[in-house]
C-alpha cells in the first residue's frame, strides 16, 4: 500500500516573492538624479502618460526644451504653485478620464518619485485622472489663464468670433 507524499511548497514561486528573494529593501539601489532646480532627488518606478495627438507636437518641443519627460512633469508642477496652494474640493465621486476619441498617443517614462506623488494628489483634488492632470498643466502652459496672461485667449477669441460674424453679414 502506497502513502500519499507530503505536498512540498513550490521553490520556484517563493524566489518571485520580495520578502523572500534574499534581498532586503537597503540592498536595493535607489537611483538619484538632478531634478529641474539641481536638487537631487529619487527616480521612481516606470510610468506612462496618454497624451492627446493634438498636444503632441507641443509637448515634443517642450520636452526637448525641458531635456526629458521627467524634468518637464517637475517645470509643469512646480511653476504652477497656483495649483498647489489652492486646492478645489471636487462634489462628485467619478474620476473625470480622457475622451476615447483623442487618439491618445503614449509616453512612458520614469518619473522623479516626489513629483508622481504630487501630480497624483493634484489630479485626486481635481477629481480627474492624473494623465489629464498632466494634459491639464501642459494646457496652461500653452493657453495662459486669462487672469495672468498679458492678452486674455478668451478676449481674443471673442474678436475673432465678432469679426467673423461680421464678415459673413457684409459679404467680404
């Protein structure tokens, strides 16, 4: 008569778990780089970013005038201290996402750690998602809110509006 051998745990799936691969948390590099102020600062984990076909040429230009994606995000937040001091308390639950029809183009990347933490905590007090959060910053950059821009982009459109309006009554 045969006995039933013990279940013996499985080796190979116990390595895949942190605790147990022989490595501790200290025995992990941290990776520090120069942010945008030559602070240093520690890289985190790898992240991506869905960016709008029509922002893309803009943000191309502004990442090369920034030197990467990472530094840009950093410029983005730490310029806008408007956005940091002021938080806006959001009534709804929902997260506002992206429209599907953007045709989001993706951007990966390794964000500084501090900086995905800020832009996390803003796009939570928004109530929308942290890639729109980004699109939102990149937005202000482009279109001045009109309380700080030397020509309002409302004011301008509104001309342009009127001049059309008129245009199209006298025929010329």
């Amino acid at each position: 008569m045969r006995t039933r051998k013990a279940k013996q745990p499985i080796r190979h799936l116990r390595l895949l778990k942190p605790s147990r691969s022989g490595r501790t948390q200290s025995d992990r590099k941290t990776i520090l780089v120069l942010d945008s102020q030559r602070n240093l600062k520690k890289l985190g984990s790898p992240a991506d970013l869905n960016i709008p076909k029509g922002l893309v040429p803009f943000l191309n230009r502004r990442i090369r005038d920034a030197g990467s994606l990472r530094l840009l995000l950093n410029q983005c937040i730490y310029k806008k201290w408007y956005l940091l001091s002021v938080p806006t308390q959001t009534q709804r639950d929902k997260i506002g996402y992206q429209k599907q029809k953007l045709e989001l183009k993706r951007f990966p990347f390794r964000p500084f750690e501090d900086d995905w933490i800020e832009l996390r905590r803003l796009a939570l007090l928004y109530g929308v998602s942290m890639c729109r959060m980004f699109v939102k910053l990149l937005e202000t950059e482009f279109y001045p809110e009109p309380k700080y821009a030397e020509k309002p982009v409302q004011d301008e459109l509104r001309s342009f509006h009127t001049d059309q309006v008129i245009k199209q009554k006298t025929g010329t």
